[in-house]
C-alpha cells in the first residue's frame, strides 16, 4: 500500500486534474486546425505565429547554415521520425563530435510549455533557441558570423523582410521564427486521442493499461499534454555531484533549491514508443527498462518525490509483468502517426 497523499500532493493533483480539463476543453487538435490559422496556438504578443515567419522558421531549422561546420542543423538532433529526438542516449551529432552530457528532449506541443531544457533553464522558446545554436558540443555558431552571411544572403533576406517588416536581419529574429515553427510542432491525434473522440477503439490490453496508468502514472505524466509541465526526482541516483557544470544537479542548476537537486522535468509520454532513450541521461533504452526501474531500481534520497515511497517506507511502484506489459500498450496508442509523417514538418525549400 502506498503512504496516503499530503496536502501537498493533492493540491497537486487536483490542478493537474484542472489543467487536464482545460485542455480538452478548450483546445483544439491539429485536425481543427484551419490550414493556414495559428490563433488556436499560444504565443508571446512580441513574436505572434504568422505563415512567414512558420515557413521561414522551418527552413531555418533545417539549414546547417546555422552550425560552424555548416554541417549540423537543428533537425540533426531532432528527427521527425523519432517524435523529434535523435535515437542517441547522449549524442555526437554536434559540431565538436563530443559526446553531450543530456539526452535531446523531443519538440511537441512547445507552444504550452512554461520552461524548456531538462531543468527547465530557459523560460521560452526564443531564449532557449540560443543555447544548442552556440553550444560549442552542439551547432557552436558565432552570431556574428550567423547574421553576416544571412544578412549577405538574398533570398533570406527577402524572406525575414516577409516574415518580419525588417530590413536587417539580427539574431533576435532568428529565434522568433524557429520559435514560431516550432510552437506548431503540435501531436494531438494519436489512437488514444481517436478513441477518446469515439472514432476508434483500442485492445484490451491497451485499455487495462489506460486503466494502470490512470493508477500509477497520472499524477506525474497528466492526461492530456501527459506531463505536468513540472520536475521530480524519480530515484534515478542517491547522489548528486556538481560536476560538469552542474550538469547532473537536476532543477537544482537552476533554481539553487536544495529541494530541487535530482529533479528533471516530466517529459511528455506522446509519441514515446520512438523516442527512446529515456530519461535526461538517455539511460534506458527501452519501455519495459523504465518500468523496472519503477518497480524495482528507485534509489532513495532526501528529494525523492513522495509518490514513489509506499506507506510502509519501500520505494517504487509495484507492477507485475503482466501489468508492465498493458501499460506499454497503452503507451503505444500515444503514438500520432500523422505526426511522425507530417509533410508540414519536413524540410523546405521556401521562396
């Protein structure tokens, strides 16, 4: 038996449950989307989603133009086909070829997340932007340089005065239009979304997982975007360490809350059958390793979340295997096929 909730944990609970009805209540899936209609999408009111600045965000992402070696894109870190991660634990991809010290998160539904980066470093897309592009692990590119040559480039220029009303470029507006393609990186047709409407039914299996995690998993990975936007310490490590840079601190990092060392952010259970590896190190390579981890590998610390301790002071989460296997059932039928194929995402060549 688990320990009964704090009142902690049910203040939180029950705004996860809010912000779970919000959701479906008032957003809309991309199937209602007007083609060419963004208003559906929230965006900071100095930087509002308009075709231009998508269409030029989009190919921005895809251009390695944007790296020191003009060899490295955005894309090179988050495919398309891998719900936007890159299949590595810790990649190489980057321009030095050294390996990172974070497992790339997956791009979906950003337009409603309040932080981004594993410890939630950055508090929107436009600041965020910067970080990977001048990383010297990862596209490690001198702004100066960037905005010379797309200053010096035509077409480019031809594109950022549509997009923006500007005559110079400047690397400001670099990152409001990646920023604007990559809030309408949006998955919210999935086969659990198609049954929740009623237009298909899932396994029996599948279902009892819905069930379990509805159980054993909501309360973190919340119904709806599945995840609370917020960070826990999952008892990945007992032990803490400031190397790197603070690298391996969790929110920590950030926050300079002791309350907080260990914790990373919830990452969003969509697509997750193809974003493998998990966790923000990558560790696990698969959906049966994370849920052994659940059941038998939590460490204790001082910051473990409390959903995690039973009341008799034992950690995890008790799963058979027969239960394991319905949850990543069900976990499948978050899987957006539409989205992983969605030609809108791919690369462009835009005029």
């Amino acid at each position: 038996m688990r320990k009964p909730f704090s009142g902690k944990v049910i203040v939180r609970l029950f705004s996860a449950l809010i912000f779970s009805l919000i959701f479906y209540f008032f957003f809309f899936t991309p199937r209602d989307f007007p083609k060419e209609d963004w208003t559906a999408i929230p965006s900071p009111e100095r930087n509002p989603i308009t075709t231009p600045g998508v269409l030029l965000g989009r190919k921005l992402f895809f251009d390695p133009l944007l790296s020191a070696n003009g060899e490295v894109s955005c894309a090179s870190c988050h495919r398309q086909d891998l719900a936007f991660s890159d299949g590595q634990s810790l990649g190489r991809n980057g321009v030095s070829g050294n390996q990172l010290l974070r497992n790339a998160p997956v791009l979906v539904n950003l337009a409603w997340q309040p932080a981004f980066f594993w410890d939630g470093g950055a508090r929107d897309l436009e600041s965020q932007v910067f970080s990977p592009l001048t990383h010297a692990d990862e596209m490690g590119k001198d702004l100066k340089i960037l905005i010379a040559e797309l200053n010096s480039d035509g077409e480019y220029t031809k594109l950022f005065k549509k997009a923006f009303q500007i005559d110079s470029i400047s690397s400001a507006y670099v990152a409001r239009a990646l920023a604007q393609f990559e809030r309408t990186i949006i998955s919210f047709n999935s086969s659990y979304d198609q049954f929740l409407k009623g237009d298909t039914t899932l396994s029996d299996l599948a279902l009892k997982g819905l069930k379990l995690y509805r159980t054993k998993c909501n309360s973190c990975h919340t119904e709806g975007f599945f995840t609370d936007h917020s960070y826990h310490n999952n008892g990945l490590d007992s032990v803490f360490n400031d190397q790197y840079l603070g690298e391996k601190l969790g929110r920590f990092r950030i926050s300079r809350d002791s309350s907080d060392l260990g914790k990373y952010k919830t990452p969003s259970l969509r697509n997750i059958a193809f974003s493998g590896p998990y966790m923000h190190d990558g560790r696990f390579a698969t959906l049966e390793e994370v849920l052994e981890h659940y059941t038998t590998g939590v460490m204790k610390s001082k910051t473990l979340d409390s959903l995690l301790v039973q009341k008799d002071g034992r950690v995890g989460i008790a799963l058979s295997e027969k239960e394991k296997k319905a949850i990543i059932a069900f976990l499948e039928s978050l899987t957006d096929q539409s989205f992983l194929s969605n030609p809108s995402f791919g690369e462009i060549e835009v005029k």
